[in-house]
C-alpha cells in the first residue's frame, strides 16, 4: 500500500497490548532486543507482517537518554513493527502492579479478599489508557483496524470513540470476565463497562463470561442485548466467545526435534522414576499451586503403591514478584515442597522437583512429552494454554493424561480431560491415580479428539476468527450509518415538506417526543412541545397525529389543547380533533375476556417484585420495567409460553414489548391506527412517521415506501428508513419543519 495516499483505507491490524512482544536488554551499553515467542505473538504474527501492521505497547524498558529513545524506537519501528509507549515508575507501580494486578486480576479471579481498591491507582489506570490512547491518534490511518488485548486497558475503546476515532476496534479479555454478583464490587464498575463498550466486537474465551459480561451491561448499565449485541449510542457492540488457540503445529512438531530428543533422555537417565507427573504455571494464587501440592501429599497418602515410583515435576515461572501476595504464596509454596518432601522422601527418591525459573522451549517441549499425566488444577484461569500445549505434544503418541480444573477457560472445550474441582484434595487425588492407570488405548481416545480440536481452531484460526467476525460487525456499523437522518438529509427532507400540499404526521409519544421516564406520569410535555405542536397542526397543509400506547384519559388531559389528532391504546380509540370525541374503529371489541387473564397477570406480579397489572378498556398489560431485569425477563418468558397456549382459538393476542407484556383483541395495534389517517387522502404527498419502540413497527409497516420513517433510538432491526438519536434531534427536526412557512 502506498502509505503516503490517504485516501485508501489501510486495513492495516494496529494491535495494542501492555507489554510489547519483545525483551529489551542492556548489554555493555548497547539495546539488545528480541522477539518474544509468546502464544499471542506467534498468533498475531501475520496479521502484523501482512497488513504492514504495528503492536503499540510499554517495550519493559525506560530509555536512559534521548540518544537512547531515538536508537529504541529506531530498531522497534523498523525491525518489530513496534511503538513504546513509555511509562514512568510511578505510572508502572499504580497502573501495572496496582490496579491491574491487585485490583482487575483477584476481583476477575474471584478472589475478592485479595482486591485493593485505591483511588491514586484507578487514576494512574486512567492515566496510561488515556497515554495509550494519545500514542494511538499519532498514528491511526484510516481503515485501520485496532484491535486491545487484556485487562490492563479496558478504558481505551472508549476513549478512542471520545477522541472521534472511527476505526473499527475488537477487545479481547485473557481472563474471566466474573458474574455480576463479583463485578458489583468494583467501585468503578460503570466506566469500565463504558470503557469496553467503545469496542465493537468484545471477545472472550468462553460462554460464561460472554453471559456474564452482557449480565453486567444489563444490570449495571440497565443496556439490553439481542444475539449478544448491544446497543452503544449510535454503534452495535457485539459480545461473543473466541477460544483461544496454540501454535499446535508447532508443538507436535517439536517433539522430533533432535536437541527435544536429548533433552528427554538427559531427564529420564536422571529422574529413574517409572513416572512423570507435571505443571506447568507462573507463580500466581490463580493457579491453585497450594491446594495441588495438598492433593499431591493426598494422593501419596492414599495410593502408597505409586511412592518410588513417580516424581512430580513442578515448574513454577517467577510472576509479579514485587507484588506482596506473590512474595506470601511464593513462602507458602516452598514450604509446602519442602514439608511433603521431607515427609515422603526416601534415598534415591524425591516426589517433588521444584523447578521455579522460566525454561527454554526444548527443554519444556522434552518435559510435556515425557509425562505420564499433567495436572493442570487452577482455582480460576481465563484459559489455560498449558493443557493444550501438553495436548498437542502427545497428539501423536497419544500416550499421556490430563487432569484439568472445571474452572479453567480449557474445560469448556476439553471436556475428554479428568475434570476435577480444584478446592476438592480427595477428587484431584483420585484423579492422579485414575490418570495413572489409564490404558494407552483409553488415553488415545481422549487424546486424538482433544487434540483434533486444538489443531483446526489453533491460534492462528482463533485469530482470523475474531478480525473475520470484527469486520462483519463493522460492515453493519457501516451500512447503518448511512441510515441516521444527518443534516442533508434533513435537508432534502425540508424541500421535499416546503413542495408538499398535503403532509401526514404521525408521531408516537414516549421515547420519541419525549425521553422515557422510570414513572410514566413524569413524562408529561413541557408546554414548549405543545406550543410546536400545535404550531404545526395550525398549518391548514398539514394532518398531525399522536399515536400512543397511553390511555385517552391522560392523552386528552395532556395533548388536548394542542389540537392535534390522538390515537389512544395503541390503536383501540381514536380521537380527530375536528369531531372533538373519541370512537373505537373496531366494533365487536368485549371486555369480559379480562376477568379470565387478570389473575394470571396478578399472580405473575405477586411473584416479580416491582412488576404491575395495567387494566385498560380493551387490554391487559403487565409491565416489569422496574423489576430485576433478568428476573423481568425470564418471568415475561414464562408468562408469554402461558398465555400462548390459552388464547389459541380465541381473538386475542399477545404481545410481548419494551418490559411490557400485554393482551389484547387481535387486529388493534398502531399500524392500523395509522391505516385510518393513511387512508383520509387518495394522496399525501408528504408523510413523516416517527417512533422508538417495537410497537411503532407496525407503523413503519404499513407506510408507503417512500414515507420518512424514522425510528428514534439505533436499533439494527427495523422497519424503518431512517434512524434519529433522541427525542432531543426529534424536536429540533420538527422545529425546523415548524418554521417552514409559504
Ligand atoms: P497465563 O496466566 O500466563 O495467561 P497460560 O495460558 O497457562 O497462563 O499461559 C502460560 C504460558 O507460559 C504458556 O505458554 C506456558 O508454556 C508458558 N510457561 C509457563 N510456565 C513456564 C516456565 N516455567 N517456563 C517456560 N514457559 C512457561 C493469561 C490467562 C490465561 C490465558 C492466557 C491466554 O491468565 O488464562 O490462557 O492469558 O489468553
């Protein structure tokens, strides 16, 4: 692509992570830096090499001079496709070791006693998303897809959108995303919801948090979803479940290799044992290393047959070690090793070898292909890529078993594995021993369909996944940008108004005219609104009709004196102002079939705490706006399967709308409504519908095509031509149609 042209989009993947895929070292006053060979950089690696891409994250290092910086960035740019974002050691201290690890990582592990919550860190985490963000607007083109990995910047999909950026952006979250009842606890629970919700597709690795995630939004933001998406201002953000892969390929291949092969006879010629039990993890609390190194002396305990026979092999990686809880857990681990070692031990065995230091990868490919069974228990993991790395190493052989805990991301999709809850000593005990003694054709069995699975959906796949599915959500962001009313189309629409000599307008109330209110009786019109109502209507051109689910009492009471047509229950009476009285279009309409339904309603009110039965002339309707929402919505599920089954056969029909779910003859609603008023005229050479709600899409329905139908509110399915952002625009629009006079 030719950079200087602007003009092209550049579809180039900017990916922004807190550390940068490299080590920097200091060697004899020269920067020495290497490609990291992590599971995120092999994944993400042709998306940077293909699409002249860049990684944007803290390169580990501060540079001492500017001589420094420049060589640094200097070799990151032109050698990594790589820009530092430098932080100061304050900003590193309450970003990175405070509120991202002692803050995000325990409350999203679910261990809450662990969490700190310090204002001085969540500003210093809104100072360097905000740094991250600034480093971002430097260099974002056009087309350019952002895509932000991992907790540590959950506010920066949002600050982009505040800075206008309108790229597309993905977030993918590497740890759980907790239950609603865990994620309350954070005092700054709504901007960090907000802050996610700048993205347009969020990623995680399995259901249960994508569930979870969307629970949050719904409870705490009061936002709902469909299909997973929900509605962010005028963006759909979607929410949606990426698995996260391996390089599979390239651990079984590394099996074969000549120096692996070495490294696996070196460590059998020393260790004698029969077999190998393995883990693999950093030292951190999340991993359950205490409570497995207590089933372990379980296991030795209760299977004596297995001591001199096996050694466990705990290789433990150094992680956060500044950090006092790692400090405390590190204490707690060696002295664990050291009491079970000292109580099982015999000359020429020892049970534990406790390796805990970072290896180099043929040294740990020799490891995981050597043992028998690896023990991969941690209390909470986003994932755990360890499972599936000793996976893909016994894919050939299929000679190895492993036990896994339920509450590793892994689990969801390895379910052939021993699952075992990791807080049970005497379930993980066993499991060793049943791993142990499994038949080689047993562990072929879990093994080959485990690792099939691990090879399709690899990290390079999971990859392509997640910017494939981001570009689709994109491409309707897109498509349904043209559709918002902006200022030239408002134009067009005001000389298209001025030319016509016969002009329909049909409005509904709430949500459109006005905002929604917790209380409907708060929503009363202002008397500006009535003044620019009846400003309208007094134009002898034009038809002007409130169309609204409220009943005739409070219509007449409240738009009576603006003189303009109402149309009350959506759709059950209505009023022309010219005869000053109300009718019913529909004849035949009884009332007796309520007295059968109210009590169904009643009791479904009992049982949802803040839901109400509204009784009007010719409808039931239950409202649970003000219910627990995902309480309201099941109940409403209910209710609908209930009555669906009585009133076949009957003229009824239910209806289920914005927390409402409402019973009512078959044949009334708004569309009809606006059938009457359509059909005054042979033609109307201007027609102008506008509404917010499900109900409204009756309207919308039966409008001439060429109608100015206009839902208020971003809603992606909708009969509508046109989309408005509040009542707000929807007034303005109307004041501005209001002057036009011959
Ligand atoms: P981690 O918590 O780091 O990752 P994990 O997924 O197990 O956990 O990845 C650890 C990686 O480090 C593995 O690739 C492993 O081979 C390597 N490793 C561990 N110990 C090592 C040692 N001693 N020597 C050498 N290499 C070692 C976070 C989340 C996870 C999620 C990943 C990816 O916490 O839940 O799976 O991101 O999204």
């Amino acid at each position: 692509m030719d950079k200087n042209d602007k003009s092209k989009p550049s579809n180039r993947v900017i990916i922004v992570s807190n550390r940068l895929p490299v080590s920097v070292a200091r060697n004899n006053g020269n920067l020495n830096i290497t490609p990291s060979v992590g599971g995120l950089a092999t994944g993400l690696s042709s998306f940077h090499r293909d699409s002249n891409g860049l990684w944007v994250g803290w390169p580990g290092v501060d540079p001492v001079n500017s001589e420094e910086k420049k060589a640094m960035e200097n070799t990151l740019r032109n050698d990594f496709s790589c820009l530092p974002v430098y932080l100061s050691a304050y900003d590193l201290k309450k970003y990175y070791y405070g509120f991202s690890n002692r803050t995000l990582w325990p409350l999203f592990h679910y261990f809450t006693t662990y969490s700190t919550y310090e204002k001085s860190e969540w500003k210093a985490y809104r100072k360097v998303n905000q740094l991250f963000c600034s480093r971002l607007l430097e260099v974002l083109e056009p087309g350019d897809i952002v895509w932000v990995h991992d907790y540590h910047l959950l506010l920066l999909p949002d600050m982009l959108r505040q800075e206008n950026v309108d790229n597309a952006i993905g977030l993918f979250l590497h740890i759980p995303f907790p239950s609603m009842e865990i994620f309350r606890y954070l005092p700054w629970r709504e901007e960090i919801l907000r802050g996610m919700l700048g993205a347009d597709l969020i990623g995680f690795h399995t259901y249960d948090y994508t569930r979870h995630f969307l629970s949050c939004v719904l409870r705490i933001l009061g936002r709902e979803q469909e299909y997973g998406q929900v509605v962010a201002g005028n963006r759909l953000v979607k929410a949606d479940t990426f698995p996260m892969g391996i390089d599979a390929r390239k651990y079984s291949d590394a099996v074969n290799l000549p120096s692996v092969i070495s490294e696996k006879e070196t460590l059998r010629d020393k260790l004698k044992t029969e077999k190998i039990i393995l883990s693999v993890d950093r030292l951190d609390f999340s991993k359950g290393i205490p409570e497995r190194l207590r089933a372990f002396e379980l296991f030795l305990e209760k299977y004596p047959k297995w001591r001199n026979k096996i050694t466990f092999i705990m290789l433990c990686v150094p992680s956060r070690t500044k950090v006092e809880q790692y400090q405390l857990l590190k204490r707690e681990i060696d002295e664990l090793v050291g009491r079970i070692n000292g109580r099982f031990a015999r000359p020429g065995w020892l049970p534990i070898l406790y390796m805990y230091r970072s290896v180099p990868f043929n040294e740990l490919i020799a490891l995981y292909s050597e043992a028998d069974l690896a023990l991969v228990t941690p209390l909470r993991d986003g994932m755990n890529l360890v499972a599936k790395e000793y996976l893909a190493c016994h894919s050939k052989m299929g000679n190895g078993a492993l036990v896994l805990s339920e509450t590793a991301g892994a689990a969801a999709e390895l379910g052939e594995a021993i699952i075992v809850n990791p807080n049970d000593m005497e379930m993980i005990a066993d499991a060793i021993a049943q791993g142990l003694d499994m038949t080689l054709t047993e562990k072929k069995a879990a093994i080959s369909f485990m690792s099939r699975r691990i090879e399709k959906y690899d990290i390079f796949r999971w990859a392509e996944d997640f910017i494939e599915h981001l570009s689709h959500i994109r491409g309707l962001h897109d498509l349904n940008k043209q559709r918002f009313l902006n200022k030239d189309l408002q134009g067009v629409m005001r000389d298209s108004y001025k030319k016509a000599e016969k002009r329909l307008i049909l409005l509904d109330y709430d949500g459109t005219l006005v905002s929604l209110k917790k209380k409907p009786e708060l929503a009363k019109p202002p008397a500006e609104l009535l003044h620019l109502l009846s400003n309208i209507k007094g134009d002898p051109k034009n038809t002007v009709v409130i169309i609204s689910g409220r009943d005739r009492e409070c219509l007449s009471e409240w738009m009576g004196e603006s003189g303009v047509d109402l149309v009350a229950e959506h759709g059950t009476w209505l009023f022309e102002a010219d005869l000053d009285k109300w009718w019913i279009k529909e004849e035949g309409l009884a009332e007796e079939w309520k007295k059968n339904f109210y009590p169904i309603l009643e009791m479904f009110s009992e049982r949802t705490p803040g839901s109400f039965v509204e009784e009007k002339t010719y409808a039931l309707v239950w409202h649970y706006r003000k219910a627990e929402p995902e309480l309201g919505d099941h109940r409403a599920k209910e209710l609908m399967d209930a009555l669906h089954d009585m009133l076949s056969g009957t003229a009824l029909q239910v209806l289920r709308g914005s927390k409402v779910v409402e019973i009512k003859p078959a044949g009334v609603n708004k569309g009809k409504a606006a059938m009457y008023w359509l059909g005054k005229e042979k033609k109307w050479d201007f027609i102008l519908a506008m509404g917010d709600d499900w109900t409204d899409e009756d309207i919308f329905a039966v409008v001439p095509e060429n109608t100015w139908s206009i839902r208020v509110g971003f809603k992606p399915y909708t009969k509508a031509n046109y989309f408005m952002e509040s009542p707000v625009e929807v007034i303005s629009l109307l004041r501005s149609l209001a002057d036009i006079k011959d």
